[in-house]
C-alpha cells in the first residue's frame, strides 16, 4: 500500500476544516479514462496532405455491394392514401353543397315567413280599425237612445 501524497489545501478547505468539517478525498483523475490526458491537450490538429493518400486515390473504389436491385415506384402504396384524401375532398364537396341548398331553401321559408307576417300586420291593423268604427258607431246609438 502506497499512502496519496499530502496535498495542500485551499483558503475554503482549510476554513472547513478549522470549524470542524472533514478534508474531502483526493479528487479523481480527469480525463480520458482517469488517465490526466484531455481531448486536444496539445495544439489544434493541422490538415496535412500526404502523398500516400493522393497515391491510394488514383486506384479505382471498389464496386458497390449488392442491394435489393433497381428502383421501382410504390405506385400501389400511394394510391390508397391518395384514394381517400379524394374521398374526403369529394364528401366535404357534397356536404358544402347539401349546406348551401339547405340555407337557400330556410332564406325562401324566412322570407315568405315575414311576408306572411307583413299581411297578418295590416289584416290586424285593418280588423282593429273596423272594430273601433263599429264600437264608436254603437257608442252613438247608446247614447241616443
């Protein structure tokens, strides 16, 4: 057993300690797997060209690996989604078109509705009148007699 070599202690840890804390455990090494050594401790990398690497271009790649063989278009898949985004444009159509019928057809029954109503007005009006000229024509008969 090899005992950790004392370390110094800084302003705050002494303090800590004086009031009666315990002198914390010797840090771990940082870095890349504890070893002490980060990631670009040294200078930045530098872009070089080698010879060797301009060599190894002139050589052809390689030939591809095999895959599943020449494109085909999915035309099946697609058409089942485009299919019914069709059928969901044509039913909005048809309900667009049932509303509009239905709102033509409620303005006509307003319409005739109101005018029924105009002439329920002046058939009322023309009623009350005739009913007041009887009541003031008898009021006279009363009061001659």
């Amino acid at each position: 057993y090899k005992a950790p070599p004392k370390r110094e202690l800084s302003a705050e840890e002494r303090i800590f300690v004086n009031n009666g804390g315990e002198e914390s455990a010797t840090p771990a090494p940082g870095g890349i797997a504890g070893t002490g050594i980060t990631y670009l401790q040294q200078s930045a990398p530098a872009f070089v060209q080698v010879a060797a690497h301009r060599a190894a271009s002139d050589i052809a790649p390689p030939p591809a690996p095999e895959t599943w063989g020449a494109y085909a278009k999915k035309g099946q898949e697609s058409n089942g989604v485009i299919a019914m985004m069709d059928l969901l444009v044509a039913d909005l159509d048809k309900e667009m078109q049932q509303m509009e019928v239905e709102e033509s057809e409620a303005q006509k029954e307003y319409e005739a509705f109101m005018e029924d109503s105009k002439n329920k007005r002046v058939a009322d009006s023309k009623s009350i009148a005739d009913k007041e000229g009887y009541k003031a024509d008898l009021e006279v008969e009363l009061q001659k007699d």
